[in-house]
C-alpha cells in the first residue's frame, strides 16, 4: 500500500482488505450456558501496576505510585471480594508487571484464577515491528507460565492496541482466544481475509471498562468521571441486557481503579445483583472459550 496516498485515493482492493483482517466471523454464543444458566459473566482485572507509565517512559514517582496502588491496595480488596463471593476471574498482566510482584501472580493462579497475556510492558502494538511485537509477546507468554505454573491461553493487547501482525501472532503462538477485539457482544470466531482462524475473540468495550468512566482514557467518547453510582448503574444495564439476550457480560477493570473503596464497593453491590438473578453462570474467559466453541450453534447450511 502506498502510505502516502490518501485513504479516498486508495483502491478497493486496499481498503477491503483492511477491513477483512481480524474480521468477526460466525457468532459462538452457545445454545445453552452450563447447568441450564440463562447467561454468562466473566469478570476481568488487568493488572497493569506500574507498567503504563514506564511505557511512557515517565520516570514521575508520583504517576509510579498510583500503579504501586493497584498492587498494595487494589489487588488485595479484588482478591478478598472475589473469595467471599466464591467467583472465579481472569487477570491479565504485562510481563513486567508480573515480575514486580511475582508473588501476587503466584497468588492469583493458586486461588484457582486464570493468567492471561498483556503485553511486555503496556507497549502499544501498532508501534512495533512484526519481529519486535513478536518477541515481546514470546517473551510475556514465558513469563507467566514460570510465574503462575501454567502456559496462558489467552492474550488481551495493552490498550486493546491490535496490530496487523496480532492476529498472526496468536496464532502462531497456539492461543484460544483474544479479548481485545469489539466487533460483537458476544463470543465470535475471528476470521482474516474471510478464512476462519479457530480464534476466539471474548469481545470487551470501552462501555463496559472502568478506566474511560474516571478519566483514565483520554480518547473515549464516554463522559470521565462518573460517579460510581452512574458507573454501577450502566454496568447492571449491560448485564440485564445480556440476561435478556441469553449472551455474555464481560467486564473489564483494573486494580488502580476499581481497587479503590468507593469502586470495590460499587463492585461488590453490582456482584451481589447478578448472583441474585437466577441461573446466571460466573466464569474465566478460559472457561467460556471452551464452553461456546464445544457449544455453538451449529452454522445455518
């Protein structure tokens, strides 16, 4: 592609094959979710601590802190929660992230929680080579399995920053799934110049994170700053949507936010709302992967 030229002067074959990299594919939301459920929650955490800053190569001890927070603070009121609720989740975590608190992974997987890949340290894909971006993520792979005792399944870019050479590198890598990608709201199989890939994407959204809602994103359309309860009440309106649609509620959080009191609080009521919903299923998205593609609908034709 001429990277010159303008995106109205690029021929068709250019841009439809832009649009056909990474594409969803055929929807996996299952015919019935385990034990007759009505529908799925899979709660997320990414544990990024001190990594975003350091990516930015942002030497502040001050912005170093507020990672530091989401270690000390955060990841013990999430552990605690998760425990009195009896819910399993998944933890992404940058590779560096990882190696700041070893223990903490250590922890997290022996309390029978799912480690998934985040990057090295929070860079963004789009700005690597494909050879760089592969290394890196290798690398973070080996890593956590040294760390949490089992090889990951899943990966979710940093910042959800999928490249052209992400998908290509899942699967070389022998992945189940992506949670990176926003195309539906329920699980699909990723497809790449229309050919099915065996990749599952868990698909999250900025709607359903808690970084946009208190400023930490700064290129969301969503108003910073909500209140928690402002926040508690658009995350209950996604579940009850997903409840009616018989679908998938995936949450996306991280320990430098919603490990603060108001937030673990907000959390703890928005738990204790689904759980009071009948027939709601709980899960790692390692546990939902497999589920939906052992339980798709088998495609029309």
């Amino acid at each position: 592609m001429d990277h010159a030229s303008q995106p109205w002067q690029w021929p068709e074959p250019t841009w439809r094959a832009m649009v056909e990299r990474a594409r969803a594919g055929r929807s996996l939301r299952p015919t019935a979710w385990p034990g007759g459920a009505v529908c799925a929650v899979s709660l997320s955490f990414d544990a990024d601590h001190e990594t975003i800053p350091l990516r930015d190569g942002d030497e502040s001890p001050m912005r170093i802190s507020q990672g530091q927070f989401g270690a000390r603070s955060g990841m013990p009121r999430i552990r605690a929660l998760l425990e009195r609720h009896q819910i399993h989740a998944s933890f992404f975590y940058p590779a560096v992230s990882a190696l700041l608190h070893p223990d903490e992974v250590r922890g997290v997987a022996a309390e029978g929680h799912e480690i998934g890949i985040h990057s090295w340290i929070h860079e963004l894909n789009t700005k690597l080579d494909h050879a760089t971006e592969r290394d890196l993520s290798f690398r973070a792979a080996d890593v956590l399995a040294k760390l949490s005792g089992r090889v990951p399944v899943g990966m979710r870019t940093a910042s959800w920053d999928f490249s052209p050479h992400t998908l290509s590198i899942i699967r070389e890598m022998g992945l189940l799934y992506d949670s990176s990608l926003m195309a539906d709201d329920d699980p699909y199989e990723i497809t790449d110049g229309g050919e099915p890939t065996g990749v599952v994407e868990l698909p999250p959204e900025w709607i359903r994170d808690d970084a946009p809602y208190f400023g930490f994103q700064r290129h969301s359309a969503i108003r910073p700053h909500t209140t928690p309860n402002g926040v508690e009440e658009i995350f209950r309106g996604e579940f009850d949507g997903a409840y009616q649609e018989g679908g998938l509620f995936l949450l996306t959080m991280h320990p430098h936010i919603t490990g603060h009191r108001s937030r673990i609080a907000m959390l703890d009521r928005l738990i204790s709302y689904m759980k009071a919903q009948p027939k709601v299923w709980f899960a790692t998205h390692e546990q939902v992967v497999k589920w939906c593609w052992e339980n798709a609908a088998v495609p029309a034709g």
